[in-house]
C-alpha cells in the first residue's frame, strides 16, 4: 500500500504555506486496511524534510510535528500488534552525481559528502522510531559511506542520480537490506 511521495505519517504537509491532507487522509485509510489485513511487519521510508523542500517544495511546521505525525499514525498499527520497521533516509548529495562525477571524476573530493556531516542530519522519523521503543530502524548508511566521506561512486558504481539512488546502487543494496530485515523479522 503506497501512496507515492508521501510519507507515511498524520501530519499535514504544508505547500506554499498551505495546510494539504490528502496524503495524511490517504495514509489513514491505509493504516485502517493493514489493521484489517494485520501483516506480521509494515516497513516504511521517507525523506528527510530537507529532502522534501528541495524535491517538491513542502513543508511542515516542525520537526516535532512530523515526530508526533509519525508516532501517531503507528500507533494503531502498534496496538494490533503490527511490527513496523522504517529504513532511515539515505544521504542527500548536495550536487547530482553524475554531473559532478563527469566534471571532476569518480574520486573527486567535490562529489563527495563528508560522513560527520551525514551522521549529524537529523531525520524526524528516526527520531519517532526511537521515541516509540517499538519500531526498529535500518540505517543503510554504512554501505553508502566510509567513515570519512559519501562517495558518488561506491564499488565503480554511480550512487546518485539526482537526489535518488541510481537504479543499480539500489538493487547492490539489496542483499545488505534483506539481512538486516531478516535479523529484525
């Protein structure tokens, strides 16, 4: 069940400054239908708010309202005994990937990120996940990064394509995703 775009979450997005609830309306009828369904586990993502206002100009108006929109849509979900597992925001490059990569190379110190600064972004869903006690967190952030820097190119592989993962980082991903959903699971 996906509504594409929208984070899975109660609180109204804010586009030009706007209140719109159409993704909170639709995130609640999905909820209403996994409780029906009752999965052993709901495994969700979102972007971080900075990735949201850069990609599609919305907005919330806090953190903390994004924290208690995120908690209170799993609650229900959470009392039926659903687990619900989220996969942290992966690293938002500042400049896009394959421009860079072209200009200054595959090594460039200009198309990387620096790992500190990665490791201090905040990501309100996480943050909701460990404020609940009940909902596991993936970070997959250590197959993108060392531990100094986010290279646009990991293992001769483009990892951006603009402020998404190039289609075949993603499917390299896929067998560090499935053990640690299995170890979770």
């Amino acid at each position: 069940m996906v509504r594409n775009g929208c984070p899975f979450m109660a609180a109204p997005i804010l586009i030009g400054g706007q209140p719109d609830s159409d993704c909170a309306a639709a995130n609640e009828v999905s909820v209403q239908r996994l409780v029906e369904s009752h999965p052993q586990v709901v495994v969700t993502t979102a972007m971080r708010p900075e990735a949201y206002a850069s990609a599609l100009g919305w907005g919330w108006t806090s953190e903390s309202d994004l924290v208690d929109g995120y908690l209170r849509l799993w609650g229900p979900l959470l009392e039926a005994g659903i687990r619900i597992v989220v996969v942290r925001d992966v690293p938002t490059p500042d400049q896009v990937g394959p421009e860079c990569v072209e200009r200054a190379g595959p090594d460039s110190p200009d198309c990387a990120m620096s790992r500190a600064d990665v490791d201090q972004q905040s990501d309100p869903m996480v943050i909701a996940a460990q404020r609940s006690g009940a909902v596991q967190v993936i970070d997959l952030t250590d197959h993108l990064c060392n531990q100094e820097t986010c290279p646009a190119v990991v293992g001769n592989v483009l990892v951006y394509r603009d402020n998404h993962l190039t289609d075949t980082f993603a499917l390299s991903l896929a067998p560090a995703l499935e053990q640690l959903l299995v170890g979770l699971v």
